[in-house]
C-alpha cells in the first residue's frame, strides 16, 4: 500500500459501516487540508489526501518473520479501496466510493458526480463522491 493508511470499519458488525466510512474519510481531508496550510508555510509544499472507499470481507492477521511480524489486512475490498484512492487522481476527485458505499449511505450523505471507472478488480464499476458535494450531510 506504499504510504497509504488503512481504515478498516465494521469489525464488530456495526451496521452503518458504510457510513461511519464515508464520514471518516470527509473528516480526514478536512484535516488534510489544516495541515496542507500548515505545512505549505513552513515547508513550502502541497499536503495531499487522497480517499477511496470499499465494502467487503478482509482477512486480516500478523505479515512477516517473527522480529518483523506487522498487522495488516488483506482482500479484495482492500485492493478496491487502494485502486480508488489512486484513480482520484485521474478523476481530480479527492475521495471515491464503490457503488455499494453509495448506496448505503445515499440517504445520509449527499453525492457528488458519478464515474464510470474501469479498475483492475473484481468488482470494476465504481462511483465516485467528490469532496466538495460530499462534505455536506443531506436529508
């Protein structure tokens, strides 16, 4: 996953998993966008986060030797939310969900533009939230 930070939500079989995800993510670019202030002052460079949001089973467990074991997770959800947080990037959003997310959390949460996005996953047909739509709670 390179410098990404996984979240991983539901474990204890929350029902709104969907949703506490949605809201994780809009609350981790607000923060991103207090520190991308801060640090383009004091280092002058950009500070970017980049959101993308799977539902599904993961396997999850300790990766390594014994001196180097870490805990990590691991499944198709994992790879879906990896390849939407890339694909912001051609997208110029800033956080993406899988249509499952969107539709558990439409009553919620409003959505920005929908894309149509060709990922190499199992589960292809993606849609997006863009940031600036999604940072407002509907309904």
């Amino acid at each position: 996953m390179g410098d990404g930070l996984p979240g991983v939500l539901g474990v204890n079989n929350e029902t709104d998993s969907a949703l506490a995800a949605v809201r994780a993510g809009l609350e981790a670019l607000e923060v991103a966008a207090d520190m991308d202030n801060h640090v383009g002052r004091i280092y002058g460079h950009a500070f970017r986060v980049r959101v993308g949001i799977s539902l599904g089973a993961v396997i999850f467990g300790m990766m390594g030797g014994e001196s180097s074991a870490r805990a990590t997770v691991i499944g198709d959800a994992v790879s879906s939310a990896n390849r939407l947080e890339s694909a912001n990037k051609t997208t110029g959003a800033t956080i993406l969900a899988t249509d499952a997310v969107r539709a558990k959390t439409i009553a919620s949460i409003e959505h920005g533009r929908r894309f149509d996005l060709d990922l190499p996953a199992r589960t292809a047909r993606q849609s997006h939230t863009n940031r600036s739509a999604s940072s407002t709670e509907a309904r």
